[in-house]
C-alpha cells in the first residue's frame, strides 16, 4: 500500500511517498480501506516534535528518541471495511467507518487496521468522507474535556481559539449541552464560530477577554494563551479552566491551583471511547454537531497541507482525500 512517511523530526519536506505491506486484520480487527484523512495540528507537533514547553523529553520517549518510530502520521480516517478477522460481531464487510487512532497514528495511508473494541463507529450518512474523518480528534478532545468539568445547561462557556479543530467542536457540543457559549478567535473567523452557534464572539486583536469584566463558568483554551495566571479573574468561583493545550509548567500550577483553591484548571491528554465517537456520529445524523472542513488536499499534496497547519491559520480542519479510489 501506498502511505505518506518520514524517517526524520522537521518541516513538511520530511514527508515522502513512500510502499508499505498491506496490512492483515488479527482475529479481533477490521481492516479499513481510507478515502479520507486530516492533518492536525497534532500531526504537525509530532511531525516537528513542536510540543508544549517540557514534553521535549517525554514526547522523544513516545514517539522515539533520534527518529520517528512510526513512520506514517495521522491520527484520522473515514472509509470502507475491506476485510474483517474471524473473531469480529460488530462490523461487516462494506461498511463505511470512521476512526481515531491516536498516538498510534498510521492513518496517512491507504489502508489501516483497528480492533472492533477501538475507537471506530460507523459512518453519519449525511456526511462525506472528509467531514466524518475530521469527526473524531476536536469531537473527542471537546467532549471529555467537558465531561471532566461536568458543564452543565446554563453555565456561561468562554472557548478561546474558537475557530480550530477543538475549538470549533467545543462551541457546537457546549451550545448543544445547553450553554450560553462565548467564542474567541480572528477578525476573519468572527461569523463562521457565530454560525457554529457562538452568541458573542470576540475579536482578540482588538478586545482582551480577560479585561472586559466578564466571568464564566468553563473557560476552554485550545491554543496555550490563556493559561491561569491570565485568566483567572475571568473565571467565577468554582470556575473550570480548561487547557487542552498547555505546558508542564501550566499545567503543575493549575494541580496546586485546584488543590489549594475555589477553582479548578483541567489539563492531560484527552480519553479517546468508541461511544464518544458513536454520540458525536449520533448527534452529526441528526443534524447538532457537523465539523468545519477548511481546505482538502490531495494525497499526494499532503506536504502541503501541513505547511498550512503550521501556519496556524485554518478553520476548522483540513482534509486529505486518496484520489485513487476517494468517495463522497
């Protein structure tokens, strides 16, 4: 099979085409032939080992010390079921899946395999391939954030970097738990998070959430700037503060913060549960949660589509889709 590569850390020139062995389901797998793919911004980290100030060791250790040790990045896939092993009861061939292979990754290729228990669900009809491959990493990462600061109806949520992956799911699942939803973000992306169901949305190069007077109940940071020395009078008591993108240092303050005060700061990778993703492809069918595809690349364009992840500039998420035999 054809699969996007890189045997080094750095920028998108790394990546090359490159052939691998097709894989073969184990008893308790599916093997998932991909139409469809994203970048995200964690492919980009990984890919240049970009990370958070004090995961520079902990990240090698992962995902490998002088090279990668996984070759083929990506974390997202939407495709078809080719083969299943003998042992698997919940899938069948031809049907239209999408996954969520997380530090695993391996999706930047034609073919993937995940056990039937993993993170696979099947696919929203209503979607196309590019929308339910971008389904599961802003989905998955928005709900257990949520979960884990038990957001409420009514509560007032602020979601700073409104516009990204996370950012984008964030404001759709809070509007749809019941939220009275602020988002943050450009100039340029003001209508698009109003129309994700934001009721105010603040331009950032011109109004400092944190000095406008405001207080919420959950304020989510997706993009590492809104850690809790900056935000902190911006929260209520028993306020939650959400860093899906944060330091150690960040992150260890906010552990002495919630032990030794009325608020509390959440931080740490998110779970990824095939029923989160069974809920966001439920809540997709229906019409309440739809991920905002920003550009689509092809395969072998897939360089290009990093360089503009790194720019830190899309909305929403981008898409690759696998020319060869891509489906709608």
């Amino acid at each position: 099979m054809k699969a996007i590569a890189y045997t080094q850390y750095g920028p998108p020139d790394v990546l090359h085409l490159q052939e691998f062995a097709k894989p073969t389901p184990k008893d308790n797998e599916i093997l998932i032939k991909i139409y469809a793919t994203t970048v995200t911004s964690a492919d980009w980290r990984v890919l240049n080992l970009d990370v958070p100030f004090g995961f520079g060791l902990i990240s090698r250790l992962v995902f490998g010390v002088s090279k990668p040790r996984q070759p083929i990045l990506g974390t997202e896939l939407a495709g078809e079921v080719e083969s299943i092993g003998k042992n698997v009861r919940n899938f069948k061939v031809g049907d239209r899946v999408f996954a969520l292979t997380g530090i695993r990754m391996g999706c930047h290729a034609e073919y993937q395999c995940m056990p039937e228990d993993g993170a696979v669900a099947l696919k929203p009809p209503n979607l196309t391939y590019d929308e339910a491959a971008a389904l599961s990493f802003g989905g998955t990462t928005a709900l257990d954030f949520f979960r884990r600061a038990n957001l409420q109806p009514g509560e007032k949520v602020l979601v700073n970097g409104a516009s990204g992956a996370v950012g984008s799911a964030a404001v759709q699942l809070a509007k749809h738990f019941g939220a009275d939803v602020t988002a943050v973000c450009s100039t340029a992306n003001l209508e698009l998070v109003r129309a994700l169901g934001a009721a105010r949305a603040i331009d950032y190069t011109t109004e400092d959430f944190t000095k406008n007077g405001e207080t919420y109940d959950i304020i989510v940071d997706t993009v590492g700037t809104a850690m809790f020395s900056r935000s902190k009078n911006s929260l209520k008591e028993k306020g939650r503060l959400l860093l899906v993108l944060a330091g150690l240092p960040d992150i260890l303050q906010g552990l002495w913060v919630s032990v030794t005060g009325n608020k509390k700061v959440i931080a740490g990778p998110a779970d990824e549960r095939a029923e989160d993703l069974r809920f966001l492809a439920s809540l997709a069918e229906a019409g309440a949660f739809k991920p905002t595809i920003d550009r689509c690349y092809p395969f072998e364009q897939i360089a290009e589509a990093y360089r503009y992840v790194g720019t830190g500039r899309k909305k929403g998420n981008v898409a690759i889709g696998l020319e060869h035999h891509y489906k709608t």
